[in-house]
C-alpha cells in the first residue's frame, strides 16, 4: 500500500511516501518542477530503494 502525503509551499513541493514496512522517503523540490514527472521518478526510486531495504 502506496500512502502519499504532498504539500505545496510558497518556493515548492514536500512529498513523504512510505518506502517500505520500516521506511520513508521524502522529496522536497522546487516550483518549476512539474508534478507529474515528479511522481513518476519517485515512483522509479521508489521500486529502487524497496529492493535495496528488503
């Protein structure tokens, strides 16, 4: 189960994902970042970082 937590800000983006059972990954990143490539590379990293914690 994917839980996703996103905040906008005045100069970007916070976003908190789980990352695991034992784990989170944060991104913060600034407001010219558009939100959707930004979700598909958390996703990318996301499948990464699973295989390097489990």
């Amino acid at each position: 189960m994917l839980i996703v937590f996103l905040w906008k800000a005045t100069q970007g983006y916070g976003i908190l994902t789980s990352c695991g059972t034992d784990a989170v990954f944060l991104v913060l990143a600034g407001q010219a970042a558009k939100q959707g490539l930004l979700m598909l590379e958390i996703k990318r990293a996301l499948g990464e970082l699973k295989l390097i914690l489990a």
